[in-house]
C-alpha cells in the first residue's frame, strides 16, 4: 500500500470516528490523560497542520474536516510527497516519512478516541504493522518523552499487529 492510500485508509477511519461525536462527548476523557475527545481530535488536526506545511499545505485553521480536505487535495498533486523538506527540530526528512508521521499519529488517536466514544476500535492491521515497526525505529528518549507515549507493556510475540502496537504504544486494552 502506498503511503498516500494508507493516509486515506487511516483519514477515513478517523474521520467516521469524529462524525460519531455527539454533544457532551466532546468533553469526555480519552486514553490519553491529558486529552478529552475535543482536545484529542485538535491534536490530530495540528499534527496534520504543522507536518503538512512541510509538504505544501496551507494553513486552512483548526478544524479536522478543513484539514482533511486540504490534506486530502494536497496528496492528490501528482509530486506531492517528491523529494525532501527541512522540518524543525527533524532535520532533513523524506516527504514520505514526514506523512508517515501524519498517518501513524491519526492511527494510534484513532484508536483512542474509539475507546472514548465507544466505537470500533479495530485499527487496520497493515496499517498498524507499519506503524509498530515505525515506532521501534524512534529513539527511546523522543518515543518516551513525557506527553508521547507511556511505557511499553508486556505481550506476547504472537499477538496480533494492534495489539502489539497498541502495547508498545503503552496503551492499556
């Protein structure tokens, strides 16, 4: 899979998710502590607006579904993830590795706010295998920086690729 058809797998995912919020769950608490569901989909809509000015987008405000959309028209540019861009902090990343990082944020919150609204939950699991041998390749001290990731819990190697992922992740089932 591409890395712009795994990006539209994981934005619809996502996307079907918000759509489910009704109301008063905008305040309710979601597997990240520091988050309720209002804060966690305008993390996931600021992490595509800070990578996705580095592959050519422009800023469309804090919305998720402006910032879907634009995303989305970006990645339809038939040079959209060509070459390289200077990402502060990063350094000279591929415009494929930085909608990666776009892609595997959305994946894990996408996660999260299922649990928080009491959705679907199940991630892809193409889609989360990539995103758990991704994550192995971070450094320890950026994957377990306070406000990134818990730490890793224990499972075993025979299970499935979300599972897996999730408890890298440090996210409690």
């Amino acid at each position: 899979m591409s890395p712009i058809d795994r990006w539209n797998e994981t934005a619809d995912l996502f996307d079907a998710r918000v759509r489910q919020i009704e109301g008063s769950k905008w305040g309710d608490p979601t597997p990240c502590p520091e988050w309720n569901v209002e804060a966690l989909v305008n993390h996931v809509a600021g992490t595509h607006t800070f990578f996705g000015s580095h592959l050519g987008l422009q800023d469309v405000g804090p919305k998720w579904r402006d910032v879907r959309q634009a995303m989305a028209g970006l990645l339809e540019e038939a040079d959209a993830l060509s070459g390289t861009a200077e990402v502060p902090g990063m350094g000279e990343m591929p415009k494929t590795a930085i909608l990666d990082i776009c892609t595997y944020d959305m994946l894990i919150h996408t996660w999260d706010l299922s649990r928080a609204i009491g959705a679907d939950d199940t991630l892809p699991p193409d889609t989360a295998e990539a995103c758990f041998a991704w994550l192995q390749t971070l450094p320890p001290a950026i994957m377990r920086a306070p406000g990134r990731f818990g730490d890793a819990i224990p499972v075993g190697t025979d299970g499935d690729a979300q599972t897996r992922l999730l408890a890298y992740a440090g996210r409690k089932r």
